[in-house]
C-alpha cells in the first residue's frame, strides 16, 4: 500500500531534481523512497558536498585495498595500447 507525503520545496530545487533523477532513469518519487529508505536503515542524515562511502561499499573495497598494499593482481604501467593488448593477450 502507498501513501502520499506532501513536502513543500522551492520550486527551482524541485525542478532540478526531477532533471537529474530522469536523467538516472528515475522518477524523483524512486529517488525520495531510496532516501527514506537509507535514512531508516542507517538511522543517519549526511548534509555535505563532499562524496562519503557507505560502509558496504568500505566493506567491498577492503580486500582491494589489501591487494593494492601487497601488489597482488594488479596490472603494470603501459606505455601504448599495443603494450596493454599484448599484456592482456599472455593472460589468457
């Protein structure tokens, strides 16, 4: 069952955000849900301009970042594309 929350917003915040959710492929009513949603399982609200990663993203990428201090399966450096192809190419 759904319902309907009424929000009062500036009208140019809300013409934004209908943009940028269509321009992801969503209407601004998936992108408001996934909010709330978020807001009820981290029991969190974050106001910044600056990117944060959740902690099952942190959670993905620790054993990347193990790798990366070991210098476990990581590519070299290439100097030209042919490099990269042959590279890629002794792999398989």
């Amino acid at each position: 069952m759904t319902t309907v929350i009424h929000v009062r917003t500036d009208k140019e915040v809300k013409k934004n955000a209908q943009k940028t959710a269509k321009d992801l492929g969503l209407a601004l009513s998936d992108v408001i849900n996934a909010s709330l949603r978020n807001f009820i399982r981290t029991r969190e609200i974050i106001f910044s301009d600056i990117p944060q990663m959740t902690p099952e993203l942190e959670k993905i990428l620790e054993p990347i970042e193990e790798d990366i201090e070991r210098g476990r399966n990581l590519s070299p450096n290439f100097k030209n594309m042919d490099e990269a192809i042959k590279y890629l190419k002794k792999q398989w």
